[in-house]
C-alpha cells in the first residue's frame, strides 16, 4: 500500500459535476414507484469523498443502497436503514429490474451535480460500474500522486489525453457549497492496463483530514 494514499474509490460518475443519471424506485414505504437520481459507487466511497453517516451503515453485500438526508425528507420517513427497494426501467411496456437490496444507511446531503440543486439520490454498489476513480492523499503528498498518477497514464495510454482537475475548481464554477473535503482533483486515468476494454475516465485525489 501507499503511505501516501488514505482512501480510494471509484463511481460511475464525476462527483460535483453530475450524477449517473436517474431511474425508477419501488419497495418497502413508497406508494407506486418514484423516479430518483442515482450514482453507482464503489466500497469506501464515503470515507474517501467525505462524507457522514447520517444513520445505518455502509454499503456491503445485500445492503446494497445508500440515500441522502433529502430523499428520507421527501418520502417522509424518520429512518430507511433496512428498508428493501427494487430499482428498475420500463420500456415498451416492460419492466426490467435492475436492482433488488436494502438500503445500508443514509448520507449527509452533498452536491452531485453542478447543474441541479441537491434532490433525492440513492447510491447502488456496483463495482463493475465504475468510471472515475476516487483517491484520499495526504495534502504534503498530492503533487507527486498525480505526477505518478499521469506517468501510468502515459504509460499505458499513450495515445490519449491526460486530464485533470480539483473538485475545488468545480466547486467554485458552480458557486454552490459541497459539503465534501476540500481540493479534490479529478485526474483521466485508468485502472487497469490497457488490454481492459472499459478503462475508468477519471481519477481524483484529495487531502486527507484527520
């Protein structure tokens, strides 16, 4: 392991920039089925971005599901630890499921996307869903990750741009407060050799808070 290095992750999505998109909700306490945002995530996504638990715990096998403060406000529920949710898509008149779990617990409201103001999100674990890769660093340290970080990258795609930001330059464009750690940044690299057929997209980096 890295000294340097905390924490890492991975999701489906730039964090700050936008969610994974949204899809349909059905299960324990909802009436009919509801459309909600969702992001997919990796395990230690909220030690790694920042966040707090609000109630329950983190994800895990079978306990699948996280949710923020807004969407326990919206379905007007004092607690959804332990609740069970299908997660789902119609097309032409069919319904596939997506998925089946229970929610493992409920986050701190944090701003997904620069676009929208925070609205109800689940988080679903799914490892194979991941196109930005997320890393907690010491701060003394963040320089020398990315240089490594952009020399793998030239390393195993040479032929492709390197690119990179800190989420507190996205948290400025959008003039909104995110609720997460300071300086995140946000790197173009992948997770794998090159052979992979899906490399991650993104990477990002952020100074560890005792």
């Amino acid at each position: 392991k890295d000294p340097r290095i905390t924490d890492v992750t991975a999701s489906a999505s730039q964090i700050g920039i936008k969610f994974s998109g949204r899809t349909l909700m059905r299960g324990d306490g909802l009436q009919g089925e509801r459309m909600i945002d969702v992001v997919y995530i990796n395990p230690d996504f909220i030690n790694t971005i920042g966040l707090s638990l609000v109630e329950g715990n983190d994800v895990s096998d079978g306990r699948i599901f996280l949710l923020n403060q807004k969407a326990l406000e919206q379905f007007e529920w004092s607690s959804a630890t332990g609740k069970t949710f299908e997660l789902f898509a119609k097309q032409n008149d069919k319904v596939h499921i997506m998925y089946t779990g229970t929610v493992a617990g409920v986050v701190n409201d944090f701003q997904v996307s620069m676009l929208f103001a925070i609205r109800p999100l689940i988080m679903v674990l799914d490892p194979n869903r991941a196109n930005y890769i997320h890393i907690r660093t010491h701060p003394n340290h963040m320089r020398a990750v990315l240089l490594d970080v952009e020399q793998l990258w030239n390393k195993w795609y040479p032929d492709r741009i390197f690119e990179h930001s800190f989420l507190g330059d996205v948290r400025n464009h959008s003039q909104r407060t995110f609720p997460i750690a300071q300086n995140l940044r946000t790197l173009s690299q992948p997770s794998r050799p090159p052979h992979h057929v899906h490399p991650l997209k993104q990477f990002a980096l952020c100074p560890h808070q005792a």
